[in-house]
C-alpha cells in the first residue's frame, strides 16, 4: 500500500457504514480544500475513517461509529491558517464546528460526540472518554504524519537517487 491508494474504495463493508454520509455535499465539499499541505481535508478524513474503523473492528469496539465520527471529524470549511477565533485555538474550536456540521447530517451517539470533539486531544486538555475516541485521536496524529511527511520523502527520495547517478 503506497501513500495514494484508497483501499476504502474495495472494503463494502466499511462503505456500507459511511454510505449514508460520503456522497453528501457538505462531505464531498472537503475534497476542495487542502489538508496538511499534500492532501484534501476529504481524503484525510477518509483516511482516520477507515484506519480508525479497521483498528476498532480487529480489536472488537465499536466500528460504525468509529468510522462514521473518523469521517466527520474535520467537517469544517475554513483555512486555520487564516482564520482566528475569539474563543481560542484551531485546535479547541474546530472540533466543536465539526460536531455542530455533523449534527446537520446525522443523529450523533455520546460515542461519537466524544470522538470528533475530542479527536485534538494532546493539543486540547480534555481527554478521550472512549477507547474508541482514543483510536481516532491516536490515527489523526498518525494520518497527518504520514499525509504531511510522505510526499516529501519521496521527492528526497527521487532526488538522492538522481544524484547518485
């Protein structure tokens, strides 16, 4: 598996629990914007969505809605580079506008509630109630990483072997 694939894309499972959710234009509306610099704010959503739910579904929680609140838990449309808040950080307030975004989609368990209000944990003070809200928090950090550092280590990687020739 290479940093581009979607192996969603071939899981029915897991598309079947997101169904209701992915084609809908406030998610799809995600795909425009640009995400730790190399990616959409779709697909790294997709990405916490679906690594979340395969960790959850081998370890025996709660998969649909870890998957589902992975999947909604950056479901906001602004640039955090430029946009400040009064009430504080990014970080602080951009979980509470994603909740607020997915409560228009969807009816939303405690569960998932703890997940994307929570899914800033380490930048935030307040911790995951959930050891499924642990999951996501843990692979957003995990996804960002890898969304923002792979392509980079590509680029190096092509360049040391044109050098080295």
């Amino acid at each position: 598996m290479t940093f581009y694939d979607k192996p969603w894309e071939q899981d029915e499972e897991y598309l079947e629990l997101i169904s209701d959710l992915i084609d809908r234009p406030e998610v799809q509306k995600l795909d425009e914007i640009v995400h730790h610099h190399h990616t959409t704010r779709l697909i790294h959503s997709l990405n916490v969505s679906y690594n979340s739910y395969r960790i959850a579904k081998k370890f025996g929680m709660k998969s649909r809605e870890v998957a589902r609140a992975g999947l909604l838990h950056d479901l906001f449309y602004y640039d955090w580079r430029d946009t400040k808040f009064e009430e504080g950080s990014h970080a602080y307030v951009h979980p509470r506008i994603a909740y607020e975004n997915a409560l228009k989609l969807t009816e939303l368990s405690e569960l998932e509630k703890d997940i994307i209000i929570k899914h800033m944990w380490g930048a935030t003070i307040a911790p995951p109630k959930y050891k499924e809200s642990f999951v996501v928090t843990m692979v957003d950090k995990y996804c960002a990483i890898k969304e923002s550092s792979t392509p980079v280590a590509y680029k190096w990687r092509a360049f040391r072997n044109r050098s080295a020739h």
